[in-house]
C-alpha cells in the first residue's frame, strides 16, 4: 500500500470515530516524531503494539480484502512487566469488505457490531490440528446465547450485538453491502505474529511504498 493511501484512510477513520462519539486516547493524535519521543515515558505503546494499524493482508486491494484497526490497550503473555490478560481494538470495516479467513489458537475474543449497519460473519470449526475447515455444525455465542450454524452460513450480528469468538474457530468477516461498520473486540492478550492462522498463508502487516511522509505511524512502523 502506498503510504498516501494510508495517511488519506487514517485521517477518514479520525473523522469516522469521531461522527461516532467514539474517542481515542491522546497517542492516537501524535505525530511520528511527537510519537518516538513519547516512547520514552510509555514504553508499553511501543512494547504492545498500541495504536494505528491497517491492513490488505498481500491483497493489493484494500477495499476488497482488508481492515483498519487501532489497538486501545494489550498486554504480552507470560510478561511480568506488562501483565495485562487482556486486549481491546476499535475496527473499521467498509462495504463488502473481506478480513479473510482466520482463527486464533489462544486467543478468546468477543466482536462487537458497534454501529453502522450489520457485520457478517462466516464461521467453520477448525478440523484437528490441521490448517484446514471442518464440516460439522458451528455453537457459537451471541451475546450469552448458545446458536448453532451450518459451517460456513452467514451469521449477521446488528449494531449493540457481538459474537464470542473461541480458539480455533475459523471466521471471516465483513460489512454488508452499502454500510462502514464501526466494530469493537474485546479479546485475550493479542498476538499478531504468532497467534494468527489463516486459512491461505497471508501477511498481516502491509508492505508499504513510502510515496510521502507518514501522518501518523503504524504499528507495523514501530
């Protein structure tokens, strides 16, 4: 992704959160300089990969295959130093658009419809140890209630509604068609380089053609 793509995405989410009363700390409005210097007196920004982040996941085509996140709080496990067994991000999501097929081995997360319209989910149990889908039905949580789906139905949750993601359940995600869906996660401890296991080998991080200046960093830049 070229940079200037990211700088323009960065500042509509600034604006999109803020049309949805949603705040972010201070760090989040940092320049890149201002933001390495503050390194300093809160190292767990960087330690934790806190902050802004995207991704088209190797795409090249962020509208169709991708996600924008930032990450409000996270600890690492087993850290004595950052012990926190909890993580939570703030995501957006536009029309139709893909966060491929994934599961997580550790990691528990709850993902929340905050507003904008429906988030659609597809949801298959993982098969064994393999990296591979299962063909049995699917009990999943939504909000306390125990559902049962048919591996690979879609499972449309509305804005105040969330699914409870479990370990090795496989799930793709994606706004229906015509909305930006403001999502919220609330999660274990969060591991983007090990704990994530798509279904096709992707990158998680966007390689980044640096055309201009960076408006604010990523985490993927620290």
């Amino acid at each position: 992704m070229k940079r200037s793509f990211i700088n323009r995405t960065i500042k509509e989410a600034e604006d999109f959160f803020a049309a949805n009363n949603f705040r972010l700390p201070k760090f989040a409005s940092l320049t890149p300089g201002q933001l390495r210097d503050h390194f300093n007196s809160a190292p767990e920004i960087l330690d934790c990969k806190l902050g802004w982040d995207m991704t088209d996941f190797g795409s090249g085509d962020f509208l169709k295959v991708g996600l924008f996140l930032f990450t409000l709080r996270n600890g690492i496990l087993n850290s004595d130093k950052y012990p926190k067994g909890y993580a939570e991000k703030i995501m957006i999501s536009r029309s139709r658009q893909v966060c491929p097929m994934h599961c997580h081995e550790l990691k528990r997360e709850d993902i929340i419809c905050r507003g904008g319209g429906n988030l659609i989910f597809r949801l298959f149990n993982r098969k064994g140890t393999e990296n591979a889908l299962d063909d049995t039905p699917v009990h999943v949580s939504l909000d306390g209630e125990t559902i049962t789906v048919r591996p690979g139905e879609e499972v449309v949750i509305s804005p105040g509604e969330s699914l409870t993601l479990t370990p090795n359940l496989y799930h793709e995600f994606y706004a229906e068609e015509g909305s930006t869906v403001l999502i919220g996660e609330v999660s274990a401890v969060n591991d983007d380089v090990t704990d994530n296991l798509f279904l096709k080998s992707l990158p998680r991080f966007p390689a980044v053609v640096e055309d201009e200046p960076p408006y604010r960093l990523l985490v993927s830049d620290y």
